[in-house]
C-alpha cells in the first residue's frame, strides 16, 4: 500500500475478509500521492437487498429493547471508537487527505454526536399528557416513533462524522440502518461496523454496503427503505428525490452550499482574514459549509485583501503525513480539473487574482491545488454562485448593510454564513434577515454542534442533522387518544 497512512494489518485484513465477494474489486486512492491505498469490492444487488431484509426484520426488535437498553449499547460504542481513535484518524488522513489536525476534530467531534445522540433520545421519545377539551376527563399523548428502515448514504469530504450524525441518531430512536459510504472513503464505515460488533449490536440493526451510485438507487428506490438519509451534491440530490417519489418514502438532504462572509466596516479585520482564509482552504475548500463568498465593505476591502495574501503565504502545502503540513491535496483528479475550470472562468469574467491560481511547484504525486483567492468578483458572476468544491475564495464589495444581506440572499444555496462586525447587535438583526440554516458572528462556535440542528433551505436541502432536531428526523408522531373514567 504505497503512501498508506493506514497501518497495514488493518487495511489488510479488512481486504482479505472481503476478497470472496462476487463483485469485482475498486481500488481506494490516496489523493496525497494518487496510488492504491487498498481494493475493495463492490456489494452485490442481492447483498443489498438482503441487508435491506434483515434491516427491516431487525427493527421491530430493536426498537422492543427500549431506550435504556439502546443507550447502553451505544455508550459502549461511543468508549471503544475513542479506545480506536488512532486507527479510526489515520483512516480519515488516509482517506481523505486531510490534515491531521482536521482528522482529530473530524474523529473527536463523531465521538461527541455520539454521545449526544445515545443520552438525548430518551427526552426526544417521551410521552406528552395533553387535555383534549371537555370533558376533562378525556385525554391524549403525543408519542414519537421510529421510522423504521433508514438508507444513509454519505459522501467523501467527512466520512466519518456524517456517518455518525446520520446512523448514531436514527439507532438511538429505535430505528435499523443500511449505510452505503462514498467509494472514495470505505474505511472509516467498516470500522463503524466492526465496533457496533464489538459492543453486541444484534445483527441486521445496521448493514455496511459499498458501492457506487447503482448501489445507492437501490436503496432509494427500495420500498422497504422507510427514509433516505443522503449528504451530498444538489444535483445529485435532486436524482436521488425523484428515484424515492413512486415509493413516497421520506427523505432528509444536506446538500451544497455557496456561504457568504459579511465584514462590516468596523470589523476586526485581522479576525475577519483569518476567518475568510479557513472558509476556503479547510480541507482544501471541500466543505459544503464553507463560506467562500466574501462580502466585504469596500472602505476596508483593500486592507482584507491584503491581509488574507499574506496569510496565504504562510500555508504549508504537502503530504498530510508531514505534522507541519496544514493544507493537502484536493480527493481525486477530476476535483482538481474541476478547480482549474473555475479558474478559468474567473479569469474571463474579469475578477483579479490575489494569489495561487496554479498547482504547486514540486508536488507532482497527488492532487494538490495552490489556495487561490480573486478580488473585484461580481455577485451574479458564475464563479460567485457556483459551488466549485475547491480553493477558491471570492471577495465581492458592497456599501452598506443592506446591499450586503441582499448579496448574501441572492444565492440558490442557503446553508452557512458568517458575520464579523464590532456591533454585535446589529450583526445579529443582519443574521435574522439572511436566509441561510446557521450564521455565526465574529467567530461563533459555528454552524454543526452536537446539540444544535445544522442543515439548509433551497439548493442546500431540507431537514436537520444533530441536536433535538436531527433525532427527530428519525420518528413520526403518533397521537393517542382515550377516555378516562
């Protein structure tokens, strides 16, 4: 396994395990290097289909154990995926090419979801007692349910914490889950699975198939699958509710995003920099949430800009196995080629490039891309509006706050967003007139917390993941009503 940060044992063992399988194998690529990580094979049509089987054979039982019983078992997964975090962070590096600070908060961050989940499903199933009129002694209450057979199907850029905020919650509710990674980025699932093993999760109550996109339509389009679960592009998003519309089933999307940056003129311009640059090089702008708009008042625009060139120039770019690299490679060639496009096509609407623009001198293995930032972009412009899912930052003028909140606005996306000024109230009345899922102000704690609902409107999906409001995501009301005597 040339360039593997994984340790070989594992990788290994998981391939040889595997190897019986009918279908053909499909090489895991390193993007820091561009070579074979390991081969794994495809799951069969007949091995989803019978996972979806025991999936749904499995809930009436699992959701019988009871809440205490769920709790239990998940709280032990929560103590062993912290006891395997080492081989759990070079899977995610591996993988995905990120940078091992990203890989610690990516692996962290799942532990925290899961412990959320597993300690807040009980309050999210309580019963409510509720008086229904006259006579008094009429009554109903109010009870949450699990949906059933849940199909998650979560992409490469986080694959570990997606699929924990995806499967951890709708477990913890009572539901069975068939989770189908990105065949990118396998690895971290199967671990997934082999600790739900470990801590005696019974069989059927959560299936691990890889696959591609034919595996995924056949769970979208499987009338067992009671919801889809599905991270993702728009446009593939947009796929994926027509193949669930003949079976009516519900489905949940977190999709892309196009976030914008507002910086007031009496902002913190050194913060609001910084803040910009992570918006578009964290894990090399292959976030959904990332804010790569950037909205900024033009009596201080020179001054960002400037300020963010010479924060580029302190990027580190490199092999994520090297601790002082702090920006890698983008996943595959094709993401790469995709940025180079967008390059293109600012060049020709006429913004100005600040800085990178290029691949970098010397990394010739893997899919590196120089973090690249434009000035003078226009807010309708393609590259402005476009999720490009790559390096790329746009700096877009405005002059007063209400031309900014209407920039901001004029997006097919509505995800993310961020806000730096010294006013923090009149921050927070900008906020409430931006239509986005989440806004944080001069730094907030961010937009995904365990305990709070992250999701988007318009092209950036419908429904939520963590907090009260992911879990339930996961169950249906169900009213009861009787007579007490």
């Amino acid at each position: 396994m040339p360039g593997s940060l994984l340790p070989r044992s594992l990788a290994d063992e998981l391939t040889i395990d595997l190897a019986g399988r009918a279908a053909p194998p499909v090489s895991v690529i390193a993007p820091y290097t561009g070579e074979e990580l390991y081969s794994l094979p495809h799951a069969t049509v007949d091995e989803v289909h019978d996972a979806a089987l025991r999936a749904r054979e499995a809930q009436r039982a699992w959701w019988a154990a009871g809440d205490a019983h769920r709790r239990a078992v998940l709280l032990a997964g929560h103590d062993l995926f912290l006891e395997r975090r080492e081989v759990l962070l070079d899977a995610v590096q591996s993988e995905t090419g990120k940078t091992r600070g990203q890989a610690f908060e990516e692996v962290f961050n799942s532990a925290a979801a899961t412990r959320y989940a597993a300690l807040t499903a009980r309050r999210v199933l309580r019963t409510e007692a509720r008086r229904a009129g006259i006579p008094l002694v009429m009554r109903t209450r109010v009870r949450r349910a699990p949906k059933g057979l849940i199909g998650v199907i979560t992409p490469w850029n986080y694959p570990l914490s997606l699929a924990v905020m995806d499967v951890i919650p709708a477990l913890a509710v009572g539901c069975t889950v068939v989770l189908k990674p990105s065949p990118y980025t396998p690895m971290q699932a199967l671990i997934l699975g082999e600790i739900a093993d470990e801590v005696g999760l019974p069989k059927g109550v959560l299936s691990i198939v890889t696959g591609d996109v034919d595996t995924g339509k056949l769970l979208t389009t499987d009338p067992r699958v009671d919801l889809v679960h599905f991270t993702g592009s728009d446009k593939v998003g947009s796929m994926i509710q027509a193949q669930a519309a003949p079976t009516l089933k519900r489905i949940v999307m977190e999709l892309g995003g196009k976030s914008a940056l507002i910086v007031r003129a009496d902002a913190d311009i050194g913060k609001a920099a910084a803040a910009g640059i992570m918006g578009f090089t964290t894990h090399s702008g292959q976030g959904c949430a990332l804010t790569t708009r950037h909205i900024v008042h033009n009596s201080i625009r020179p001054q960002f800009v400037e300020a963010m060139k010479a924060m580029l120039g302190h990027l580190k770019i490199g092999n994520p196995a090297d601790p002082s690299v702090n920006y890698g490679p983008l996943i595959r060639e094709v993401a790469r080629k995709r940025t180079e496009d967008y390059v293109a096509i600012a060049h020709d609407e006429g913004a100005t490039l600040v800085a990178g623009g290029k691949r970098p001198d010397g990394l010739d293995k893997g899919y590196y891309y120089e973090p690249t930032l434009f000035d003078n972009v226009k807010n309708e412009s393609r590259i402005a509006q476009e999720e490009v899912f790559g390096p790329i930052g746009v700096v877009i003028g405005f002059e007063d706050d209400a031309e900014a909140i209407e920039m901001a606005n004029a997006s097919e996306f509505g995800l993310s967003g961020a806000i730096y000024s010294a006013d923090a109230g009149e921050a927070y009345r900008m906020a409430l007139k931006i239509r986005t899922g989440g806004v944080s102000i001069n730094g907030g704690a961010g937009t995904m917390q365990s305990d709070a609902p992250f999701g988007g409107i318009k092209r950036s999906g419908y429904g939520r993941e963590y907090g009260e409001d992911g879990l339930n995501e996961f169950t249906y009301q169900k009213v009861i009503s009787f007579h007490a005597e």
